[in-house]
C-alpha cells in the first residue's frame, strides 16, 4: 500500500517530555511498520522544532519531501494531560504551521492507494482548499477519513468535508453524537446512525468504528453488513496514538486483500499493544510485530 497522509505534524508535549505526534504522522509511521511506503503532507516552522521533526520523520522512515518548512509559523505543539485512566486531554496552539500547509505538486505518474485526512487539520480554510487541490488530482484509489474529532476544533463544515469525500471512514463511538448532531442536527446511537451515515453518503465503501472496551466494527456499506470483533484485552498507558494504528493496520491487511475480520482482529491486537505505552509509536513495534508474526 502507498500512503499519502495529510495533516498536522506537532510534538505532544507532557510534563516531563516530549514526543513527535500528529495522526496523519502517526498513521503513516504505523503503516510503515506493516511494511507499506507512507508520505506525510504537511508544514512545519523554520525552527529548532521544525528541524527536529523533520529528523524524526526520516527516522521512522516516513516519506518526507511534501513536508513545507513554513518561514513565518512555528511548528505545532500540543500540551497533553493524561486521567487516572490514560485518557488525554489535549491544548492545541493555534496559527501554526501545520494550518497552512500548501498542496504538495504531485506528477500525473505518481498514484497512491490512499489519501488520508482528518478534521484537526481542516479548521482553516487554507488547507480545506488544499486537500480540495489534492483530491481532484485524482491520484489516490481511496480516500480514508478518520474525524479524530478535537473539541474545540472541528466544524461542521469540517465534519461534512471529511464525510462528503471519505471511501473508507473511520469514527468512534464516542464521536458518533457529535457527527450525528452535526449532520442530521439530533444524537443518534450506534445501531441507527451507521447505517443512516452509510445511506446519505453513498461514495463510502467502508464505515470504521472503535469502540474501546467493546471492541471494533466495521459497516459494509455495499452489503450492508456489519462485522465485529473483541477488544484485545490489555493494560492502558496511554491512548494516544491507539486510534492511528488500528487505521493504518486495517488498510495495510485490507489492501493486501484480506478478510474484513482478520484485518479488524489484527488491528485491535496492534492498537492494544500501543496503549500499552507512552508513546504513540512504541520503539518495541517494529520486533512486537515480527514476534507475533503480523509482518
């Protein structure tokens, strides 16, 4: 699989450190460990962070020539606070570089599986009309969504963008209200509103939801088939970065070919050993997953 994943890059900032983040960063980082080519479009500061992202990013062995090093915007931070449960809560700065990052130019023999976004990085307009470029460049088979809805900063504009262009969307059920009200303007639960967001939105193939503790699904739109799996029993640190690497484990397996069902239980076993850790990428992944033989 090809991977081209658009967004924020910026450091998660905790008490006592420091760690390179971004879902689209982390979605791409994950998918290169499942063995797939990721590519990050994004815009970092002319600055000491800017520059250290930049390292990490070569690091994790994620693409990075569509990465624009903004001349008058800092590279993005967010200070992270964790609950008794590992749950974060997050402070996102504003006027960043990662909000105006400009469309990368992208040559007509260049083809990818997947473009990927979410709605942290729509809350301006300026990258609204960017991913807008990207999409009608038509240079990516699927467009996968997931919302990774962060309150204060999420729209509804931004919230139908990612559901009007979306092929395979991705949601938890904690988001599912939000989206609801948003969209048909009332709360809807789980069992009412998949299929309702399936039947509006005609282009999306696939509907993802995460569910914690209750496990995983995923909705069949062409079938109308909703398949299930458990949640892989675990220890929660952190979930930080849980939610990226169940998405980039299911469409590296999904775009091998196989079954909806092993790739929901292989990317619940992966997301489990994630918020077993700290970190969003755990150093341990890339040996994790040779040990269980998932690559």
């Amino acid at each position: 699989m090809k991977l081209l994943s658009f967004g924020e890059i910026l450091w998660d900032v905790y008490p006592a450190s420091q760690h390179l983040g971004g879902a689209p960063l982390n979605l791409a980082a994950h998918a290169v460990l499942q063995g797939c080519e990721a590519w990050t479009v994004s815009a970092v500061g002319q600055d000491a962070l800017g520059e250290k992202a930049c390292a990490e990013v070569e690091m994790f062995e994620v693409h990075s020539e569509y990465i624009y090093r903004h001349p008058q915007k800092d590279t993005g931070r967010c200070m992270v606070t964790l609950d008794e449960k590992g749950v974060p809560s997050y402070n996102l700065l504003t006027d960043v570089a990662y909000d105006f990052i400009p469309a990368p130019v992208i040559h007509e023999e260049d083809q990818f599986d997947v473009l990927a976004f979410g709605t942290l990085a729509l809350r301006e307009e300026y990258n609204r009309e960017t991913i807008r470029t990207m999409i009608e460049k038509k240079c990516c088979q699927q467009i996968y969504s997931d919302l990774n809805i962060r309150a204060p900063f999420y729209s509804k504009e931004s919230i139908l963008f990612c559901l009007q262009n979306a092929t395979i969307l991705k949601v938890s059920d904690e988001e599912l209200p939000i989206v609801t009200m948003a969209v048909f303007h009332k709360e809807m639960g789980f069992q009412e509103a998949i299929p309702c967001i399936a039947d509006t939105f005609e282009q999306i193939k696939l509907i993802l939801v995460t569910r914690g503790e209750k496990g995983a699904c995923c909705y069949d739109c062409e079938k109308k088939v909703l398949i299930s799996c458990d949640a892989e029993p675990t220890e929660v640190v952190s979930t930080v970065g849980a939610g990226d690497s169940f998405g980039a484990t299911f469409l590296a397996t999904y775009f091998q070919g196989k079954p909806i069902q092993e790739c929901l239980e292989t990317a619940a076993k992966v997301s489990a050993f994630v918020v077993a850790h700290k970190e969003a990428i755990p150093t341990e992944t890339k040996q994790w997953l040779r040990m269980y033989k998932i690559v």
